[in-house]
C-alpha cells in the first residue's frame, strides 16, 4: 500500500502521506481503517499528504468519496477541514472537480502547494514541529517498508 497514515489526537489530525502511483481505492480504502482507528473522533483536521505521490483517481473514486460524506453528513456528522499538499495541477483540479460534484454538501476542502500553508488554513501553525515530526516518521515507516523505493 502506498498510502500511510497516522492520528495525533493530541494536536487533532489525521495525517495521511501518499508515496509512489496512489490509486483512488487505496485512498477509499486507508480512510476507512482511519475512520475505525481507536484514536479517531469527529471533528479532527484532517491532512492528505501528496507530496511524494502521483494519483491515479478515477471518476467514479470521487462519487465514492462524495457518497460516503453524503451518508455521514445524513446522519449529523459534521464533515471535516480536510486540507491536500501537492505540487501537482491534477491534484488541483481533482480537488476542483470533487467540490464541484458534491453540490451543496459542506465538504470543507483546499489544496495547498506547500504544508505551512495547509497548516494556516487548518489552524495548525502551532504544531507544525509535530506535523513535521510525523511526517518524518511515516516517510521512515514507508522506507522500511519498501526499502529503494523512495
């Protein structure tokens, strides 16, 4: 799996990190382990770091994830501050697209080029020496796990 992720309650995150071709499924797939982690509450801001990753996402992953939140927001649950780090443009418009089909569903989405400027838009400015550390540790995590790859 090229996706990792890690939940600091702590400071009120779930970071995920994508390295390597990340497929839509695997997204789909990581978020629901995340969402069943026993650490995991609502309203954590959630961090989806593409850096190190390329996306292959299709249509119908989008619908996916829109129709997951559509059931969540059905039911009360108040949809997250999610913010996206990645220097790619399809990962832009990916964002782009996924609001655009969501209609009037409050998704709370932005896709920032740089972490410090996610971490503006989240209100973690204060943590970004945890952030960072998490980072480094799933970066280490994703190299013992697939040694040569990064």
């Amino acid at each position: 799996m090229t996706v990792l992720f890690r939940i600091d309650p702590e400071i009120n995150i779930i970071y995920y990190a994508g390295f390597g071709l990340c497929t839509g499924q695997e997204l789909l797939q990581v978020e629901r382990e995340a969402f069943q982690h026993e650490l995991r509450r609502p309203g954590m801001k959630i961090l989806l770091d593409m850096e190190k990753a390329r996306l292959d996402v299709e249509v119908s992953d989008i619908y996916q994830i829109i129709d997951t939140n559509k059931k969540l927001a059905s039911t009360g649950y108040e949809l997250e501050q999610t913010a996206i780090v990645s220097h790619n443009l399809f990962v832009t418009t990916i964002g782009e697209i996924g609001l655009l089909l969501a209609g009037d569903l409050p998704i709370k989405l932005n896709v920032f080029t740089i972490l410090p400027d996610a971490l503006a838009w989240l209100e973690l400015t204060e943590s970004q020496a945890q952030v960072l550390e998490i980072r480094s540790g799933l970066e280490k995590e994703y190299r013992e796990q697939f040694p040569g790859r990064v």
